[in-house]
C-alpha cells in the first residue's frame, strides 16, 4: 500500500455546493468567519481575539482585528507577511460574496 500525501481535498466534501447566499449578513459572516480562523491559528490566545465590523455607505465591510497584546507580533509576522497575507485572504472571501472587505489590526 503506498502511502501519499494528505491533501486537502481528501477531507474536504464537495456534495454540498459551497455558494449558499441567504442574506446579506451570512454573506458578511464568511469573511469574518475567515478572519476569526485564521487569527486563532497563528495566536496563543484565542479568548483575546475581537473583531468588530463596519459596513460603509458604499457597501464595503471594514474588519477591525484586535488580538492579545502577546499576539501581536505573530499576527502581523516578519515584515507583515503574515497581516499581508491575512487581509488578502479575507479580501478573496468578501469577493467571492460579491463585496469589498478590508481588515484593520489594531492594538487594544
């Protein structure tokens, strides 16, 4: 038996399509829903994350992040790679929804 790789798409089910638009709030919930994972996979404390929504007059979602004080070298990484890539993949789901989002990491 040959033994290869994991990939995601082994775990991942496709039987339910992934584009289930309701309302305009469950549309925003997929980018805050992603944020939330995404800071809770590179920080320490979990408890500490808090992230506040602002919807502009234009129809864009602004996402405020605020994390532990520990946490926050972790979540804007070396150089800001880490808070670049964060704010490009939350930009990627608002988009796929048919929206602007845009992330803010802020010290508490």
């Amino acid at each position: 038996m040959s033994s290869r790789p994991r990939r995601l798409s082994d775990s991942v089910s496709t039987t339910e399509p992934l584009d289930h638009k309701e309302t305009e709030e469950t549309e925003e919930e997929l980018a805050v829903s992603v944020l939330r994972y995404l800071a809770s996979q590179v920080v320490d404390d979990v408890n500490a994350i808090t992230i506040k929504r602002e919807t502009t007059d234009d129809g864009k979602l602004h996402l405020t992040l605020q994390v532990a004080d520990e946490d926050m070298g972790k979540v804007i990484g070396r150089k800001g790679r880490v808070a670049y890539s964060i704010r490009t993949i939350v930009r990627a789901a608002g988009a796929r929804e048919g929206f602007d989002a845009s992330v803010e990491i802020v010290e508490r």
